[in-house]
C-alpha cells in the first residue's frame, strides 16, 4: 500500500532517529577519545554536548561534540592565546589518528573516522566524526577557546540541552523531529555549503519559531517551519545560554540571502507537494519530498 504522506514523515522521521548499531558504535568511539584525552591532559570530568546529546543530530551522524574541562593544573592555558591549547589538542589526537584524520576548528578539534557515506545517506551505522572542545569551568558555566577571535568565550550547553527538552515537550514531542528534518534538508549536498552555519542555528530559531503547539500534520508543520525561516533568518539569533556571542554571528549579509533563497524555495516547494495531495496525487507528493529533504525521505 502507498503511504499517506503523513506516514511517510513518521517514517522519515524514524529513519533519522538513531538505532542501536549506531548508539553503540557511537558510544564506543566517543569513549575511546575521551579515554585517550585523559591520558594526555589533566580533565576533571568529560561530558558529551551539542545535538548528539540534545537529540537533535540528524544523518548522516558525524560532528559528535565532546567538552572537556580541564583541572587546575592545566589553567595555564587560560593566560595563553586560545590557539594554544587548540594546537595541543590536535596535536596528541594526531599521535593516535593521523595528520589526515584531524583538523583544527573555531572552538574544536575534528576526528574523522574516515567512514564513507553510501546511497541513500548510509554509513553502515557508523559515526563519521567527532569534535573534541577543551574548556574550564567558570562558576556555574564554561570559556572555551575560540581561534578566530583570539578570546575565550563562556558558554553553558547544559541550558542549551534544558531548552531543547521544554520545547520538545511543549510541541506534543514534534519539536526534535522536526529541527532534525529540517537539519537534513540543511545537509544535503544539491547546496553545496550549507545554507544555515553553523547548523545549530536553525535548533536556536526552532526555539522561538516553532510555537502555538503541534497542528498534527507534518507537511503543514514543515511548510510553515521553512517559511518562518526564510523570514526570520536575517535576525540576530543570541546564545540562548545568554553567554557567547551570538549563533548567528557567521551569517554575513551573503550568506543570509542565500539562505533565504533557498529556505523560500523549500517553503514554496512544501507548498506545491501539499497541492499535490489536494489533488489527490499521492505518489507525486512523496516524490516531491524526497526531491526536496534528500533520500532518506521514503516513497513507499
């Protein structure tokens, strides 16, 4: 039987939740880092952040984000350039991985495990990647280095993490789906680059975008979550932690009309594959979400 299109995203958005292969292969990998680090830097505790942890990554699943603060031995770093303890970091991840393997970011170190992407956006469960954040409490937060602008900046993803789960249950538990779908539809390589950097962002916007409760129909949800966006992504999106700089600091004037491009595009493509099933043409409609989100979207 065909699938309504209203199954078709409970199946998508299935498809885009983890499983157990990839929790445990995940889960493996990030401890095998984390226990690596430790024996390399003096880390009062570790802990996992970011989406992986807030239940919002979508797949492909890679950009696994560590945080790691450092004892008091190791304040040193704190006086230094923030480049400093990025450079050390990548530099004993080297040791284990290889210079091609690593790569220094902003406010992290990258690991990839080299995995390749098959059709349809599968990586036989694997985790491709993980980013490795060096830190130090501070009070009730954390600074973590940032090596573009040359400064510390204080952060807490604990609050971040609270955020997503109040909102998820405000939304009749929709609310993480649907910033994961979204987020696919971000990855997908007919872009180019992403259109929303860093992908966090569209999580932030969700906050304040996705309001007045869940309608019960997915393609009306998205339609108008896209739309919303296209809107709105020019704002000034804060940190909601209300700490760092704003999440939206990345998106020149550029980058913002790009994006807007592309969001009303995807808005107005929503709309189209709803008329489609006005029309009663089904199968059309999945095609045109499939064309839309990536291949992950099912058609049957």
């Amino acid at each position: 039987m065909t699938l309504t299109v209203n199954e078709a995203f409970r199946k998508f958005k299935s498809r885009l939740e983890l499983n157990q292969k990839e929790q445990d292969n995940a889960s493996a990998k990030h401890t095998e880092v984390r226990d690596y680090l430790h024996t390399k830097f003096a880390i009062e505790g570790d802990f996992l952040t970011g989406s992986y942890k807030r239940h919002t990554k979508t797949k492909p699943l890679k950009d696994i984000d560590i945080f790691f603060p450092m004892k008091q031995s190791e304040r040193h770093y704190r006086d230094k350039d923030p480049g400093v303890v990025l450079d050390d970091y990548k530099a004993v991840l080297v040791e284990k991985y290889g210079e091609k393997a690593v790569r220094r970011q902003s406010r992290s170190i990258n690991v990839d495990f080299g995995i390749e992407i098959k059709d349809e956006d599968k990586t036989d469960y694997k985790v491709l990647s993980i980013d490795v954040v060096p830190a130090f409490t501070c009070d009730e937060n954390y600074e973590i280095p940032d090596g573009d602008t040359g400064k510390w900046i204080k952060t807490n993803p604990k609050i971040h993490a609270q955020k997503a789960v109040d909102a998820h249950q405000a939304y009749s538990s929709e609310w993480k789906g649907l910033v994961r779908m979204v987020k696919y539809w971000n990855n997908n390589p007919r872009h180019g680059e992403k259109p929303v950097k860093p992908s966090f962002l569209i999580e932030v916007m969700a906050l304040e975008c996705l309001h007045g409760g869940w309608g019960g129909q997915f393609d009306r949800e998205i339609q108008s979550f896209f739309a919303t966006l296209a809107d709105r992504i020019g704002d000034t999106w804060e940190d909601p932690a209300k700490l760092g700089p704003p999440i939206s600091g990345s998106m020149d004037a550029a980058r913002v009309e790009r994006a807007k491009k592309l969001l009303t595009t995807a808005a107005r493509e929503a709309d189209q594959a709803i008329h489609l099933v006005r029309q009663g043409k089904n199968g059309e409609a999945l095609r045109a979400w499939r064309d839309l989100f990536g291949p992950m979207f099912p058609l049957g």
